[in-house]
C-alpha cells in the first residue's frame, strides 16, 4: 500500500517532471481503481478538517446546503444501484445533512460509508443511513448532540446544545437562592429568547433523523430494526455520556453497541485503495488551496477553495477524466 509518505513521493516525482495537475492526477488514478476493484460508483465527500487551517472559515468545510449542487454534479452520469461514499467531514447543519441523505439515497440503493479516518457529528448522521460502515483501527465518529452558533461579548462560539439546557438547569436551581443571581445573569443574558426551544428542537430532531435511518436502510432485514436504531440514536446523542462532542468513537465501541461494521483490514486491496484516496486527498488540501472535494471515479469534480472558488471539472465524451486547471499554490500559514 503506498502510505502517506509514498503518496508524497508519488506526487514529487510527477511535478519533477513538469505535471502541473499532479494532485488531480494522482487523487482521481486511485478513485478509479477503487471503482475498477469494486465495480460500484464512487463518491468522495472530504473537506480540511483534520489539517492546520487557521484562515479557513468553518463554514468553508461543514456540511452546508450547497453540498447538494456539489452531489447533483457528480452524480450525474451514474447509474449505481451501488455506491461506495468516502467521507472524512467535521459535520455541520442537521438540515443540510437530512438533504444530503434524502437525495443520496433517492439515487442509491445499497450505500457502504468508508471513513479513512474521521466523520463528526453530522458526518456521523450520514455514516448512519449506509447500508454498513467500512473502518478501520484508524477511523472514527463521533456524538449527534448538535451545537448551535452562540453570539457572546467574545465572539461566536459554538457550543452542545444539551450544555446549554443543563447550564439553564443548573442556573434554575442554583438561583434560588439571590445570593448567586449576580453570578448568573452575565450568562444567561447572553443567551436569546428562543434558545432553549432551538436546543431542544435540534437534540430531538437529530435523535429522530438517525433513528429513522437507522431502522430505514441498516437494520432494515432486521426484526427488531425500530428496537436497535433507537437504542443507538439515544446512545450517539447523550452529551452527559460522551461529554464532549468531538469526542472520537472507535470502531469497537460502535460495533458493542450494535452498529454494523466491516473492518477495511479484512480486504487488504480495499483498504490499501481506500486510504490511497485519502492520503492523496489531504496531500491535496496541503499543496492547493481546495478545501472541500467532491469528486467522482469518474474525475467530475465539485471543488471548493479557500479563496471561494468553485471548479466543476467536466471528462470528455468517451475519454479519461482531465486534470483540473493547476490550483494556486497554498498560502503560507
């Protein structure tokens, strides 16, 4: 398997001999083995999140309502029923999310959810409405309690939304007695009038969205499916449990708990392309300034930079995918 390392190298000896579209190149060659291994489409659904980005605005990498034009691209064209979907992603809106399962699986029927190595909060939504999750001893999820956009004096923050419910509960009780009213209200005046609804709205929403999936597509063959996905969901959104929502979950403890799980090591071939693709994704995200890739076997391409740049790379009729236009070399840090 080439390694992190060998995909370097790889990519050095390309633009030694004068490659300008070496990450392209390189990226969609292992894309495509994956696909010619397999025989089922391929998606990659990745973003900076787990690279030193300290210009990258969040919102640049979350999972945000315009991933729905970045899958319509690039799965034009593909006719499944099956689907391989890479996905490495810190999460982001429940909403976006929902859209993102609703239209994948309106275009798929059997859906296996590789992490290489990361899929967070509402990237673990979406791992949940796979038909199973391929991991390795490298790869993780994370909680589904939600975190909300806080405005405070300090500038934003996010925050559980289940904090923000046990904070309020705490300040109820602790208020009861005026002495401690003087501590609290800073705090507390920070917060809108709607928020606790929000919070609540957004705990239960996302419960009931994995529940539904759960029982929809996983455990679909299974008698006691209803049973099973509410267990997990309740389980996945406990912050009391988890206690901080980047909290990494390994494969083991997703499995004890009922989730079905294929180990990438049992396939040597599969896992060695898997993480091929996602080596040379993060070299991607460390030579340009692409911050987000949605891509297919295919080499169609949704790509978008730090500077806010959209590339939508179009094969030819017939012919192998072309190299994007060369990015812009990253910004120094």
């Amino acid at each position: 398997m080439p390694t992190w390392s060998g995909i370097l190298q790889e990519l050095v000896e390309l633009k030694e001999r004068g490659d300008k579209h070496a990450y392209d190149v390189v990226r969609r060659k292992y894309l495509t083995a994956l696909y010619e291994y397999t025989d089922r489409e391929v998606i990659l659904y990745a973003s900076k999140c787990t690279q030193p980005a300290p210009n990258v605005s969040p919102n640049l990498v979350s999972i945000i309502d315009e991933d729905l034009q970045a899958l319509m691209e690039v799965i034009h064209g593909l006719s499944g029923p099956k689907l391989d979907l890479i996905l490495h992603s810190p999460g982001g809106s429940l909403e976006a999310a929902e859209a993102f399962v609703v239209y994948l699986r309106s275009k798929f029927g059997d859906i296996r959810v590789i992490i290489p190595h990361l899929a967070m909060s509402a990237a673990t939504m979406i791992a949940c409405a796979g038909d199973v999750l391929l991991m390795g001893k490298h790869s993780f999820l994370g909680p589904v309690d939600p975190q909300l956009m806080i405005e405070t004096p300090l500038g934003q923050r996010m925050v559980p939304a289940q904090a923000i419910l046990d904070q309020f509960r705490r300040a109820q009780a602790e208020c009861e007695d005026p002495s401690k009213l003087g501590a609290w209200l800073p705090m507390l005046g920070q917060y809108g009038p709607d928020l606790l609804v929000q919070c609540e709205n957004a705990s239960s929403m996302s419960a009931e969205l994995v529940q539904s999936w759960l029982a929809r597509y996983m455990f679909r063959d299974a008698p006691d499916a209803s049973k099973r996905a509410e267990s997990i969901a309740q389980w996945l959104s406990t912050h009391e449990y988890f206690r901080s929502h980047a909290r990494h979950i390994p494969r083991r403890e997703l499995e004890e708990h009922g989730l079905k799980v294929m180990h990438l090591e049992d396939d040597g071939e599969l896992q060695d392309l898997s993480l091929s693709v996602f080596h040379a994704t993060t070299h991607t995200f460390d030579g340009t300034t692409a911050v987000k890739i949605v891509e297919n076997h295919r080499g169609k391409a949704f790509i978008k930079s730090a500077q806010v740049q959209r590339v939508v790379v179009q094969p030819p009729e017939g012919g192998s995918p072309p190299p994007a236009p060369p990015w812009p070399p990253a910004e120094p840090a």
